[in-house]
C-alpha cells in the first residue's frame, strides 16, 4: 500500500470539500435575506449600498430624533441613518441609471450602457462569483426602490447571485448591529455582463400595446396616492 498516495488522495478531498462548502456559502437564498443572515454572512458577500444621500454614508450622527435641551424628541420619525453596515461599499444611485436624449427631449433612470454599468460594478469591487447583498438607507419607500433598481439592473445584465436587505440598513442599526464610518473601500473587481435580458425590460411599444389592448400583459403603476406623503 502506497502511504504517500492515499495522503495525497486525503488531502485532495480536504481541499474539494472546503471549495464546496465555500461555493454554498456564498450562495444567496433567496431575492431577501435577514439582518440576522447578513451578520452570519458578513465575510462571504459584498454588500452594495445605494444612496443619494452619500454624505450619510461616512458621517457620524445621531441615529434617532434630536432632543432639545428638556430631554424631548424634537420629532417622531423613521429612523435617522449615519454610517452604514461594516464592509459595505457605497453605489451612488446617480450612477446606477442613465439619462439620454430620445426625439429630442432628456429621458431620465434609463439602463445604463453595459459599459458603463460594468465600470460602476469593478469600481464597487464585484467579480462575477461574489455573492452580492444590496441595501440602502431603509428609512423610507423610496430607499428601498433604489436598491431594487440596482437589484434589477444587475439581473439585467446577467448576474443571479444577488439579494436585498429586508428593511436595508434602518433595519440593521434598529437589531442593535456594528455600524461603520469613513469613506467606501473597494479593489477593483471584474465584473462582467453576461447577458442584456431584454425579456425582463419593457419597451415603448410594448407599453403600448397593452395600452391599446393589446398583448396578454398587465401595466401596473406603482406611483403613490395624490396627497400621500409618498407622492
């Protein structure tokens, strides 16, 4: 009996089941994971956060309502966010859509070019096996549109493995988890787009077909209320 080759043998199947059991932790579960599974999760993701507001993103602060000097909220509100989850990278959203000129007049929160998102994603340290976690401010609706617009718009181009933060980082900071300051980190990562999935992207004239009553479709308008507060 060959010692030597059985330890080869041995160390080879040590080494395939620590790769397999790294590719399955690496494995999204699902389109919306927990702050709970984020925690357990921290160092085999990268997270995406997307704001508008970036200075938010570096800068200290009160994480509630302020208080006047008798000891009472000034307001009652959503959760004020400052600082964001450790090891997140921040997205700024005017980067994750595009504006063109289409018959002459400027269109906004367009699909960027596959160029450009490209250069967006190796600049926020994305390789195109990571598994992705995207959150955002979370204090509000629109907080969590722009996370799922980057949500989207990365399933667009091809990549799968990829999840939102149930409640974004509101949620996060409201389960008593570690907060981090500073400026966004990231290598350069290199990410690619596999595929531009134009079955999931509406075009003009598909809108109107359906508004003409054509097509087997459903248009649903997920604008607000007149005189909500989210209108």
């Amino acid at each position: 009996m060959n010692l030597a080759r059985i330890s080869l043998a041995g160390a080879l199947l040590c080494v395939l089941a620590l790769l397999s059991a790294t590719v399955s932790a690496t494995e999204v579960p699902g389109p919306l994971v927990d702050t709970q599974w984020l925690r357990n999760n921290l160092d085999k993701v990268v997270i995406l956060d997307v704001r508008r507001d970036v200075k938010s993103f570096e800068k200290r602060g009160k994480q509630a309502g302020a208080v006047n000097p008798c000891g009472v909220a000034k307001q009652k509100g959503p959760l004020k966010v400052a600082g964001h989850i450790p090891g997140a990278v921040l997205v700024p959203w005017n980067k994750v859509t595009a504006k063109r000129k289409v018959a002459g007049k400027e269109i906004k929160a367009l699909v960027p070019a596959k160029a450009d998102f490209e250069r967006l994603m190796q600049k926020s340290g994305v390789d195109n096996d990571n598994a992705l976690v995207i959150t955002s401010k979370g204090k509000a609706v629109i907080h969590m549109a722009l996370a799922g617009r980057l949500f989207w718009t990365l399933k667009y181009f091809g990549f799968d493995n990829v999840a939102l933060l149930d409640g974004g980082t509101a949620q996060w900071i409201n389960d008593k988890q570690k907060i981090g300051f500073g400026r966004s980190k990231a290598r350069k990562g290199d990410f690619k787009a596999t595929a531009e999935r134009g079955e999931i992207l509406a075009s003009m004239e598909d809108v109107e077909k359906l508004a003409e009553g054509r097509g087997t479709g459903q248009l649903v308008d997920v604008r607000a209320a007149p005189g909500s507060i989210w209108a």
